[in-house]
C-alpha cells in the first residue's frame, strides 16, 4: 500500500493521559499535514511540515500538542494531558510538487473519557 | 483567517438525479479550491479541484463552478448512483500545497 498510513487508528485514553499519533506520509512527499474533525465538521488544519521544518502552527494547537517530523520522513503528533474536548478523528495528508494534491490517510479517531 | 460556508448540510436525491453542493469563502486571496469525498471510516479523497483563473470544470458525471466575483463556487453531480452516497467537502486555500480551509460538509444520500 502506497497511500499515506496512520497508528493506531482508533485510540480511547482516559483523560490527563498523553498520546502519540503517528503519520507515514507517501514516500518522498516533502510536505505533511495535520488535520483534526470533529463529528458533523470539516477538518480543520493544525499544523504542517515541508520536510522536517515545522511551517505554520494553527491557533487550534495549544501548548499541549506538539508534532515534529524529525527526518522528513514520519511525522508524529503528541497530546499532552488529555482533555475531552480533544476527542476528533486526527487527520494527517502530505503532498509533493509537482502534483500538489494533498492525499489524507484514514485518521486516527481518539476518545478521551 | 478563511471561512467557508456549504449548503446544504444534507441532500438526498434519486438515483439518476442531479445533486448540486454550494459553498461560500471570504479570504479573496483563496485561488484554490478542491471538493473531497469521504465515505465511512476514510480519509477525505479529492475527487475534483479548481483554480481561480478557470470558471468551470468538468469530470466525467461531476463539475465545478466558480464565481470570483461573489466568491462562490458550487459542485454538481449527475447521473446519481448510489455509490455517490458520502460526506462531500470543499474547501479554499491560498495554494493547492497549502493549509486548507474546509467546510461543514454535505451529506449526500442516493435513493435507489
């Protein structure tokens, strides 16, 4: 499978725990996103990567979140003290010139009790 | 930052029939916009993009629209099958590799 691939894809955590996501985007995208959905919305953009540097950091990512992309290869997104607001299905997507397309994988959903 | 506003949040139409999917955005410096399907349990999938210097496109059974003046743009679907049944999105970006702005979504249900 070539497509863009997530872990876990289904996460429930009780609240003031921290979680890891992880994203492998298709190889040789430079570009990675994050995204976050809630249920009943469109995702809404967190942060992204061009490479291992981290380009523009949405509002939406408080100080309790933080995503690196150490080699310009996977990316993870980590969530410090979990909060029940936090529950959303976590979106990653990545892209490459000269296509652009951003390509999503199939989300990690996280429930926090 | 961009808003983008889609109507309806839910369409259900039969199967042969057409299905049309609106949406609004205030950052007149969005020049590109993308609709994507998602089905059930998957990531959005683009299924059809344009950019601010064309009007319309077409694909096959689905085509978009876009005014730059009003700053609308709409998709249309025709020929209904039941496997258009999904969520559809749009969404505006300065970029096609930049952050996407998305809307609420729109619920499509084809009948049989």
């Amino acid at each position: 499978d070539t497509g863009v691939s997530q872990n876990p894809r289904h996460k429930i955590t009780k609240r003031g725990q921290n979680v890891t996501f992880r994203c492998d985007p298709i190889s040789e995208h430079n570009r990675l996103y994050w995204y976050r959905q809630t249920l009943g919305q469109g995702p809404e953009f967190l942060t992204y990567f061009q490479n291992e540097a981290q380009l523009e950091k949405s509002r939406l990512l408080s100080d309790r979140f933080s995503a690196e992309r150490p080699k310009g290869s996977f990316s993870t997104l980590e969530i410090q003290r979990t909060e029940q607001g936090d529950s959303a299905m976590y979106l990653c997507a990545s892209s490459s010139p000269p296509v652009d397309e951003q390509f999503f994988g199939p989300g990690t959903r996280l429930t926090v009790l | 930052g961009e808003n983008v506003e889609q109507h309806p949040s839910t369409l259900s139409v039969q199967e042969g029939d057409s299905a049309v999917i609106k949406c609004t955005y205030s950052d007149s410096a969005s020049n590109y916009f993308p609709w994507y399907k998602q089905e059930l349990g998957k990531g959005p999938q683009l299924i059809i993009d344009i950019r601010s210097n064309v009007g319309e496109k077409k694909d096959q059974r689905i085509a978009v629209t876009l005014n730059k003046t009003a700053k609308h743009f709409s998709l249309h679907i025709t020929e209904t099958q039941p496997e258009d049944s999904a969520v559809y999105f749009c969404a505006a970006s300065k970029g096609r590799d930049y952050k996407l702005s998305f809307g609420a979504g729109t619920t499509v249900t084809v009948r049989a």
